[in-house]
C-alpha cells in the first residue's frame, strides 16, 4: 500500500498551521500566526487568537493543498490537535475538521499536541533515524508547556516524567522580558541581549534543586525531573527592584544572560538526569524555546557526555504547525489505530 496521505490542522494556541504529509514525507507545511495581533497585550488574548483561526482556516488550507499540489479527494485522512491548548482556539480547529471529515467521507483523528510535538522527529525532512533508537525521550519547551517524555510507543504509550509546575519556561522568558522592558515575545529578544551580557552577574536560583526536592536515585523525591520556574522570576524581579530602588540603571543584558543561564542549566539537568535513569538514550528536542542558543548548546554538551543522541528539528518544526499533526495522524493510520469517534470534544487539559 502507498502511504497514507494525512492533512494535520493546529489551532492550539496562535497559529493555524495546516500540514500535510505522506506516510513520513513532507507535502506541505503552512502556518498563519496571529502574533502580531497580540505583541500589543504582552501575551496571546484567546479571543484574538480564536477569531484568527476561523479567518485563516481556509485559505491556510487552500495553501497546503497548493503546496502538495493535491485536492481533498487525495486525502486518506484528517487529524486534528484536540487537546491541550485555548478552548476557544482548538475549538476552531475542531470543528472545521469535522466540517472537512464530513464532507469528504474520510476518516478524523483527534491528536495530542505534546505526542504530535514528538511525530514531527520521524519525518523525513528532520533526518534523524528514530526508529532505530533504543529507547527515545523528548523534551518539550515553549510558551504553554515544559515537558520531559519517555516514548515507549508514539501512538500508545507515552510517560510523562517530569513537567513545571507552575509557568512554562517560554512564559518565564516573556514575564522576564516584561520585567527588564525586552517587549513580547520575551525568548527572541532575551537570547539577543543575553549575548551582551554576563551569565555569571547573578546567581539565580534552579528551582526544585533542593536535595528535598531531588531525592536521590533509588528513592527519588517527587520532584526529582519537575521544574518550577517561578521562584526565579521572583530573584529577577527583587534584582530589578534593588537598582531601580537606586536610581541606577538597570543590568538588562546582565540579567538576561543570567536568567537565561539559569533556565538552560536546570532544564537540560533535570532532562538528562530523567534520560540516563529511564534508559533513555536519544532525546528528540521541541517546542518554541528549542530556538533558545543557550539551551542547544548546554543540551548538547550535557547529552554528549553523558552518551546520549539528541535530535533538535529545524526551528520551524519545533514551534507550533500542523506537520507535526500530520505526522502523528500517518503514525495512527499507519499502525491502524481506529479514528476517533465524531463527537469528541476538544479537551483544553488533554495530558499525555
Ligand atoms: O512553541 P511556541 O511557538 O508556542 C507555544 O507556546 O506553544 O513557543 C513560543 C515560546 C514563546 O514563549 C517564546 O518567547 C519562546 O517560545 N521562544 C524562545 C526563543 N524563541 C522563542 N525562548 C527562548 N529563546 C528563544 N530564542
Ligand atoms: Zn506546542
């Protein structure tokens, strides 16, 4: 059987991404980001993003079926982000899939966003060989989520580790960025300034670290692979306050290159620490914040000498976008997963 051609569609958060794919070849990749729309409030207003949805839904389709030069009839199946994510944004997608799968005929898979974060690593254009990997983790890093992943099926059994447990580390790059007058969104410009400034001039604090929090290997504490970021914004925002208190000028480039120290150090420990005592042996990185230099490079370093392979996809594929959808929608057709029945419900708390 030729593979399956699959239309992925992404309305998590503020991108409308529609991507097609064929068995694990790319066809199509086409995203419509609302950004812009939200810079203004310093963070995505989901009634914005909802409304861009519905206005770039068809023509971001009718620009993926161009790309893959396809029509509908080609399409063996539609696959949709379900959960988590914006009520209000993923219901968009939702229904405009089932609109779609209705009026075609062809079958509808409601997909996980973090697990399709993980089925853009198998497709061709990422070039990493993950079928041949012992034992895959990912690490999962944006704006909405911060997760450390053991992949022991892609389409049926995936275990999360460790997450944050209190802001997402690209939402701790935007408070912070807020904090020392950066603008929105916060990652970009802080990993620009931070290139100015020095990653020693603070000491901020790697949450969860603490020995009561760490446990040890053979009796871990809870949090031995969570993260908490919140604790460092505080220092952040206490160190803002002593100059300003002052009357001196702000370090912003200082405290940035700190700050960024800081998140980059205590998630790529907590992630190859959960990597070597899982068994893990490759980790496929994702999100948002894998555009971070700081992060590839101190990951790199840290998976390298513990042994472990790393696969960071090209940062297009890393952000939000319906290829990853698509992906993950091939997968389930490909191990003959049963579709999902048409009633189901975008799930805005969807866990792995
Ligand atoms: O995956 P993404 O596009 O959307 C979701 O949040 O799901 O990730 C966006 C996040 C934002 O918080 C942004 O500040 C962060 O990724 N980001 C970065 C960088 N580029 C984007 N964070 C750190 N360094 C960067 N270079
Ligand atoms: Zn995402």
């Amino acid at each position: 059987m030729t593979s399956p051609i699959v239309i992925g569609i992404e309305t998590s958060c503020d991108e409308t991404g529609i991507g097609i794919v064929s068995g694990t070849t790319l066809l199509a990749h086409q995203v419509a980001s609302s950004m812009d729309e939200h810079v203004a409030f310093g963070g995505v207003i989901p009634e914005i993003a909802a409304r861009a949805h519905v206005t770039e839904f068809l023509p971001v389709l009718d620009a993926a079926l161009a790309e893959a030069n396809i029509t509908l009839d080609d399409v063996d199946a539609i696959a949709v982000t379900a959960g988590p994510g914006l009520a209000g944004a993923l219901m968009v997608g939702v229904a405009g899939a089932k609109a779609l799968a209705v009026a075609t005929g062809k079958p509808l898979y409601g997909i996980n966003h973090l697990i399709a974060h993980i089925g853009v690593g198998f497709l061709d254009d990422v070039g990493a060989d993950l079928h041949n990997v012992n034992q895959l983790g990912a690490l999962l890093v944006s704006g909405g989520h911060t997760e450390m992943l053991k992949i022991n099926s892609l389409t049926s059994d995936v275990e999360l580790l460790g997450s944050t447990i209190d802001d997402a580390a690209g939402e701790a790059y935007d408070k912070v960025a807020r904090l020392i007058g950066a603008g929105y969104p916060g990652g970009p410009v802080i990993d620009k300034m931070a290139r100015q400034g020095n990653p020693t001039a603070f000491k901020f604090p790697r949450g969860l670290t603490a020995p009561k929090f760490m446990g040890n290997a053979e009796e871990p504490g809870k949090d031995r692979y969570n993260w908490s970021f919140s604790g460092l914004k505080t220092a952040v925002s206490r160190a803002v306050e002593q100059f300003e208190l002052r009357d001196m000028n702000v370090p912003a480039n200082d405290i940035a290159a700190s700050f960024q120290e800081a998140v980059a150090d205590v998630i790529t420990h907590k992630a190859v620490l959960a990597a070597t005592e899982h068994g893990i042996d490759h980790i496929l990185l994702g999100g948002g914040v894998a555009a971070n230099s700081r992060l590839r490079a101190l990951l790199t370093e840290r998976t390298e000498a513990a042994g472990i392979g790393l696969t960071i996809p090209p940062i297009n594929l890393c952000t939000d976008n319906g290829a990853m959808v698509a992906a993950l929608g091939a997968q389930l057709v490909a191990d003959a997963v049963e579709p999902s029945p048409m009633n189901f419900s975008a799930d805005p708390t969807q866990s792995v």
